[in-house]
C-alpha cells in the first residue's frame, strides 16, 4: 500500500513539473564579455541540476578513497571480533565436553584476542583445576581478577572447589568466607562448605548447613538423610565424651532420631548406666515403629537395662511381642528382664521360645545360666555347650 502511493505521488510530481515546464517562457542571459548567451529556464535548471549530481559523486568518490584504509582497518576489526567470538564459544563448548586441554589453549586465544579476557581467564582457569595443573590455574585467575574485578566471586568459588578436591577443608572454608562477606551464600557455595565442614569434623556446622539445603530442596532427601546421620553419630560420641549426651539427645529433633541415631544413642546411654534416659528412648521409637522397619537391635538393648522398674519392661516388651512373635531378639530380651525379676518360668519359655525362632549363643548363655539358679547343672552344661558349638561355627 505504501508503495503504491508513492508511485501515485512521483507520477503527480511528473506531471506537475512537464506541465511547469510548458507554461515556463523564462530564460536566462549570460554575459561574458564580449559574448553574451541565451537559454531557457528550463535548461538552466537542468544543467543546474546534472552541476549538482556530478560534483556530488566526484566528491563521494574523493571520500570513499581517502576513507579506503579506515574502512579495511574496521573490516579487518570486525573480522578479528567474529574469529575470537568464535575462539571464545569453541573454548566453553571444549570445556563442557571435558577437552580441558584444547579448552585452554582456545581459551587462552581469546584472552589473547581479548574477548571477554576476564571469562576466557576464568575458563582457562577451570581447565587448568580439571587438569590438576595448579600453577597454571592460579596464574589464570590473576588474570581474571586483573581483567575485570566482578570475577573475584568466581574465582572465590574456584579456589573453594579446588580445596576442597585437594582436601585442604580449612583453606576451603578461609575462601567461602571471603565470599560470604562480599556477596553472601547461594545453594552452590552452601554446598562447598558443607563438604569443607565435613572434612573438619565441623559436624555442628553440618548440621546447620543440611538443614538450610534441605529448607531450600537443595539437596536429595536420601542424601539428607545420611548426613544427618553421619552428623548425629559423630555428635552422640563427643557428647558422651564430654558428658553432655542427655541434653543433646532432648535437644534432638524428632524427624532426625533415623534407625541408627536411636541405636547409637541408646548404646551411649546404656555404657554411662542411664538406663532410664535409654529407656524412654527405646519405648518411644518402638512404639511408632512400623511392622516393616522394627528395629530389634533396640530390644536386644532394652533387655540389658537393669536399673528402673523391671515389671513395667517386661509389660511393655509384652505389648511389642504381641505386634512381633516372631522377634527372637525380643524374646531374648523378655527372658533376660524376668530372668532379673527371678521369675524363672517365664524366662525360660521365652528364652527356649527365642532358640526356636533362631539360634543364638546369647540365649544359650541365658538359658544355662537360668539352669545354674535352678541347680540343674546338667541341664545348664548343655546349655553352655550348645553355645560354644555356636561360637565355634
């Protein structure tokens, strides 16, 4: 449509300037003396007019050529940007494929040609760690820095990496530091000093971190769980060294008390003889413990218990075995408590109920030691007997 009217208004403007042209009777006089000369308007205007055209293309040619050598130094620019655009993306597109070697050395082309030095300084630095090469690495990082400053926090996270591979945790965490106090944590470097708390033995710190990964779903819920764990574990032991095992454990979160946290514990408890901590443990992780996952290495603990309320044990285990019959770790438990409470019928049915389920030395040693209270030696060195046969297997 545009084009349409502008062809319409060159055919007007056309016709207007050859109808001007006819009703134009004007002329010019040029005097020269002694001559003089004549012409139309008309033609005037059209000598005027190719005057014009010539002397505009005479000078745009005159330009074009004195701008000759500018126009191939900005070409020759532009072709040296394309090829170090090109340089720069075979540098990264390398170093995804795990080309450290080739990846540097276009990387380090970039940063000649400078393209982007200071990210071509850092990828050259990455390859260079990838490479094992520290020397190279850290030179590649200067130039970083040197080439442009906003890359201080990326290099701070390079260097973390590094540490971290190379097991130097302190210096790890020296440099997340640095970059807590210039730009604050992300996921990437919470991650970092997860793994440099770990190799401290920071395990308080872990904990911290685990729980703000795990806020953010940073991390896998499997993975979650085994470090906690590992964490827990490690500060049940020093707990107990320092004797501050009962009030971390109270402190413990409930989602946390995993299967081998409580089991940990409550052998922690049981060898400083806080039999009533263990058993408050042990009573409530048994009692929500489902059918499938019914830890029968906490009832082999809770039948060593001695100090407390023996009867109210035995209750309690009773209602566990009514769930589990089958548990030969609970029944050993049940004769060991009324074995304690000289209750010498029930403690031999369920020591003999738990050699029937599976055979273990423990209930052999229980059993014979029961036939020892009873005078029944004979019966007690069979016992014995069957036990070491046991032990020998």
């Amino acid at each position: 449509m545009r084009a349409l009217f502008w062809l319409l208004t060159l055919f007007a403007l056309a016709a207007g300037v050859a109808l001007g042209a006819r009703l134009n009777e004007g002329y010019v006089l040029l005097v020269f003396a002694p001559y003089r000369a004549e012409i139309s308007l008309n033609l005037f205007f059209l000598i005027l007019l190719g005057a014009f055209l010539v002397l505009y293309g005479a000078t745009r040619a005159v330009l074009l050529t004195l701008g000759l050598p500018q126009q191939v130094r900005r070409y020759r620019e532009r072709r040296r940007r394309e090829k170090s655009g090109e340089v720069f993306q075979d540098a990264v597109r390398l170093l995804f494929e795990g080309r450290f070697g080739q990846a540097m050395k276009k990387a380090g082309e970039a940063h000649a040609a400078g393209r982007a030095p200071g990210l071509s300084a850092l990828i050259a630095a990455r390859a260079a760690q990838r490479m094992r090469e520290p020397e190279k690495q850290q030179a590649w990082l200067a130039h970083a820095l040197t080439d442009d400053p906003r890359n201080e926090a990326a290099t701070l996270m390079l260097d973390a990496e590094t540490a971290n591979e190379e097991r130097r945790f302190d210096d790890a965490l020296v440099a997340l530091g640095k970059l807590q106090g210039k730009q604050g944590r992300h996921i990437a470097a919470l991650r970092l000093e997860l793994r440099a708390r770990q190799g401290t033995g920071d395990w308080a710190g872990v904990l911290r971190l685990v729980r703000q990964l795990a806020k953010r779903d940073a991390l896998p819920e499997e993975v979650v769980r085994e470090v906690l764990a590992q964490a827990h574990l490690a500060q049940i032991a020093a707990s107990a060294a320092q004797g501050q095992l009962i009030p971390y454990l109270r402190a413990l979160p409930t989602e946390e008390r995993g299967r081998r946290v409580v089991l940990a514990a409550a052998r922690a408890l049981l060898a400083q003889g806080e039999d009533v901590e263990a058993q408050k443990l042990i009573e409530a992780t048994l009692d929500k413990a489902d059918l499938d996952q019914w830890p029968s290495e906490l009832t082999a603990i809770y039948g060593q218990l001695s100090a407390g309320d023996q009867t109210a044990r035995i209750a309690r285990a009773e209602s566990w075995l009514r769930r589990h019959p089958d548990d030969a770790t609970l029944l050993l438990a049940l004769g060991r408590m009324c074995l304690r409470q000289r209750l010498w019928g029930k403690a031999q049915n369920y020591l003999e109920a738990s050699l029937s389920v599976e055979a273990s030395r423990d209930a052999h040693l229980e059993l014979a030691r029961l036939f020892d209270q009873l005078e029944r030696p004979e019966e007690a060195n069979r016992q014995y007997r069957a036990g070491a046969l046991i032990d020998v297997r």
